[in-house]
C-alpha cells in the first residue's frame, strides 16, 4: 500500500511514470496499473445466490 501512496504522490509532484518507475525500482506497467486505480481495497467477497442443498428435501424437512 505504500508503493501506490508513493507513486501517486509523484504523480501529483509532476513526475512521469517512467521516472517513478525508475526511482521506485518497479517495472513501468506497474506504476501505469498504480495511476489508473483509484480505490486499493480487495473487492468484497461475492456471495453465493444459488439453490440451498437442502432444497430438494424440503417436503421431508417439512413433514
């Protein structure tokens, strides 16, 4: 997380990216990757909305 604060604060001083990259010591698509995101959180998990497993012993379940 502190290589994307950094490589945005570059950007915000001016400097390109190959020149962050550079002096970051990381590859130059990387800080291209850095630049185009604005949120660094892991996406949330996705829930599964499929069938219960128990749904084809409802009628058993219900008696």
């Amino acid at each position: 997380m502190e290589q994307q604060r950094r490589v945005k604060e570059l950007q915000a001083a001016g400097v390109g990216p190959s020149a962050t990259a550079s002096q970051l010591g990381v590859d130059r698509k990387t800080v291209r990757k850095y630049l185009a995101q604005d949120d660094f959180s892991p996406p949330p998990p996705v829930m599964h909305t499929g069938p219960s497993k128990l749904d084809p012993y409802g009628p058993v379940i219900q008696q």
